[in-house]
C-alpha cells in the first residue's frame, strides 16, 4: 500500500495537531494563541527602528515587526496560499491593536512594551496550562517553531470550520 504524499502544510499542522489533541487544552489554544502573537508582534514593534534616509517620508511606518510579519506571511504563502490570506486578516487586526495601544500610550496610558509584555507573559501561562493538561510539553527548539506554526493552525481550525479548504 503506497504511503499517501501530504503537502508540507499538512506535515506542519499534523505535527502541531499531535501536541494539541486534548479539547481542553484545544481551547485554551484557541484563546492564547492570538494573544501570544499579539504580544509577541506589539514587543518586536516597539524595539526601536533605525531611521532610513531611503524610506523618507514612510520612516514611521517601518519597524522590526514588519520584517516578522513579512517573513511569516511569505513562510505562510509558501505552505498554503489561502491560509496566507487569513494570516494577512490576523495581521491586519493585530497591527491596528498594536497602533492603538501607541496612540493610547500619547495619552498617558501604559507604554505599549509593557501591555505587550503582560499580555505575552499571561499568553505563555495559558500555553503551559494548556500543554500540562495535555501531558505533552514542546522541546525549547520546538516552542520558537510552534510561534511561527500556532497561527497558522489556528487560521487553518476557523477555516476549517466555516468550511474554508486549505
């Protein structure tokens, strides 16, 4: 029997899925994982970006997270086209999160590193709940891995369930 060929996206979220089986702990993703990101994201946009000469006028609209975003919807594009499509949505709701949080910041509120700090801290709390009620716990190198891989499973669950094919 010939053993059936799965696209590089299958094998990525097969091998997501398998640490993520227990429906307790697929909820618990389901809420941790958006927030990680965001705090994730929020914290690489606030390091301080050096001024181009090149960017001119659009200086302010570049930034590390730029290149995190760049480089995960091209890896996302790579695996699947239409998840791709869903990450840029994701994207685009989390920038404008992360840009109101910089305008509420010109207004006295907390600066936006220390929003993106708490919210990642409580995000990698949720993960660990998560994962020890699954009894299954990602190796250090698979947890940078599985920060590129979480949203694209999560965009490829929703989609699944409105019945979107990836």
């Amino acid at each position: 029997m010939a053993k059936k060929d799965f696209r590089p996206v299958d094998r990525v979220l097969d091998e997501y899925s398998q640490s993520h089986s227990n429906p307790t702990n697929r909820l618990i993703q389901y809420i941790s994982i958006p927030l990680l990101v965001f705090g994730f994201l929020g914290l690489v946009w606030w390091l301080p970006f050096p001024y181009l000469v090149i960017l001119g006028k659009y200086n302010g609209f570049v930034n590390w997270g730029s290149f995190i975003i760049a480089f995960s919807i091209y890896y996302y594009y790579r695996l699947s086209p239409m998840l791709s499509y869903g990450a840029l949505l994701l994207v685009f709701a989390l920038s404008a999160g992360i840009v109101s949080l910089e305008k509420l910041q010109k207004q006295g509120f907390a600066e936006l590193w220390q929003v993106c700090l708490v919210i990642f801290g409580v995000a990698i709390l949720l993960q660990s709940i998560g994962h020890s009620v699954e009894g299954k716990f990602p190796s250090i190198s698979n947890r940078f891995k599985n920060l590129l891989v979480a949203p694209l499973w999560l965009i490829s669950e929703i989609f699944k369930k409105i019945g979107i094919k990836v």
